[in-house]
C-alpha cells in the first residue's frame, strides 16, 4: 500500500523586498514527501533551504 504525502508542495515563489527591488528566493520548488520516507534538503549557505521549510 502506498503511504500518502505527508508534505505536498507545488510551484513555491518566494521574493523578498530589498533596497535594489526584489530578491527571487525559491522559484517553482516542488517537493513531494510520503510517510516513512527519510528526506535531506542540502545546499550552499544562503540558498534558500530555511525559507523552503519555514514558508
């Protein structure tokens, strides 16, 4: 039997408003996470994994 999603995410567009205009964050980020599965999210500083998870 298939476990269904815990976590579902589609098309996630985050922008930020800053002093030279706005600061595209996360740009169509699709996640898609079923019970039991073990996932990492992983990248350089800055790249947006804390906004992913908070947002």
């Amino acid at each position: 039997m298939e476990e269904k999603a815990i976590l579902d995410i589609r098309d996630l567009h985050v922008w930020f408003r800053v002093y030279e205009g706005v600061s595209r964050v996360l740009d169509g980020v699709s996640l898609y996470v079923r019970g039991g599965e073990h996932v990492g999210l992983v990248g350089e500083t800055g790249c947006g994994k804390t906004v992913a998870m908070k947002t």
